[in-house]
C-alpha cells in the first residue's frame, strides 16, 4: 500500500466515524419524540439517492420555531455548544465530529415557510414525507424536493453528479406538483448590502 492509498484509506475511516457519530446522534434524537425534518445529505441517505457509502458532511434539521427552546435543551444536555450566527432561522450546533444546522420552519396550511438571512422559503408539504428508519419513523426532503433544492442552489463540487442521482429517483409528475407549489423569494436588502 502506498502512502497515497494510505492517507486515502485514512480520510475514508475519518468520513465513516463521522457518519457513524451523526447516526448515533439522530437516533437520540429520534428517541427524543422531538419532532424534526431531515433535508439535505441525511435525507438523502435515508432515501438512497446516491452511493451506499455517501458520508454526509453535516446533519440539516427543520424544527418548528416554537420547538426551539425543547431542541435547545435537549442538545445542550447532549454536549452540543450552540453557535451564535447572524442568520436568525438557523443554529448551528457542534459536538466533536458532529454539525448539526437547525432550520426554523413556520407551519401553514400547505406549506412550511422558512425565513433566512437571505430570503424566504416556501416549501411544499408533498415534499416532505415519512419514511421508516432504523425501527422508527423519521420525515425527510422527497428527492423531488431535493433536486428543485439542488438544481437552483449554489454551484459545489459534484452538483451534476448529485443531480444525476437524483434524476434516477424522482417521479416526475411529483416533481412538477412540487415545482408549482415550491417558492422563493429574495431578501432583496439583503443582497443589497452584500
């Protein structure tokens, strides 16, 4: 084994630990009976979007605002520090290996509406759903809601890899449900002033 194989090797343990820790954690979570949403990396490897050995770099939650002070304790007891950050609709929550971002969702009718520093959010409903995990229940980002997310966010590495897996799982007349419901809308004083 050379040494680049070696260090290869090396960052692979460091990414399972980590994605063994976040597991860990979202199952004490779900033990909680905290309600939560799972967005971004975590929903996908619940709905197995990509490759089984896909290490999400952080855990992206949605509580109720109102919720907050029960998920702060909970965290808190749990040896997470919580980090002040400009952006009022989101904590982020750090325990070693582990970063959690808190989103704060307010609840409608057909929607949850999530208001960051940089604007507004209107998500569809339909593109939440229930899915069974490790014996019980948690809710997820559908890969429907998931793709309309990836396909209008920032360039990153590997964005066309990922919406190519995402392509492979999306029903597409729930796709344009969604993309008819879902909504965003700018700060733009925000953006203003950046």
């Amino acid at each position: 084994m050379g040494i680049e194989s070696f260090g290869e090797n090396r960052i692979e343990e460091q990414l399972e630990k980590r994605t063994e820790s976040q597991k860990k954690f979202l199952l004490e979570a779900q033990k909680s009976g905290l309600p939560f949403i799972l967005t971004g990396g975590w929903a996908a490897k619940i709905e197995e979007v990509f490759e089984d050995k896909y290490n999400p770099r952080d855990i992206d939650m949605f509580s109720k605002t109102e919720d907050w002070t029960k998920w702060e304790e909970f965290l808190k007891s749990s040896g997470f520090e919580i980090e002040d950050i400009k952006d009022l609709s989101k904590k982020v929550c750090r325990r070693e290996n582990i970063a959690v971002d808190m989103h704060f969702l307010e609840e409608q009718e057909k929607h949850y509406t999530e208001t960051a520093l940089h604007g507004t959010f209107f998500y569809p409903k339909e593109g939440f759903k229930t899915q069974q995990w490790e014996g019980g229940n948690v809710i997820v980002s559908t890969p429907e809601l998931m793709y309309i997310l990836e396909k209008g966010g920032p360039k990153r590495e590997g964005k066309q890899e990922r919406l190519e897996a995402m392509e492979k799982q999306i029903d597409y007349k729930k796709l344009d449900s969604i993309s008819k419901d879902f909504k965003y809308v700018p700060n733009v004083q925000e953006e203003k002033e950046a």
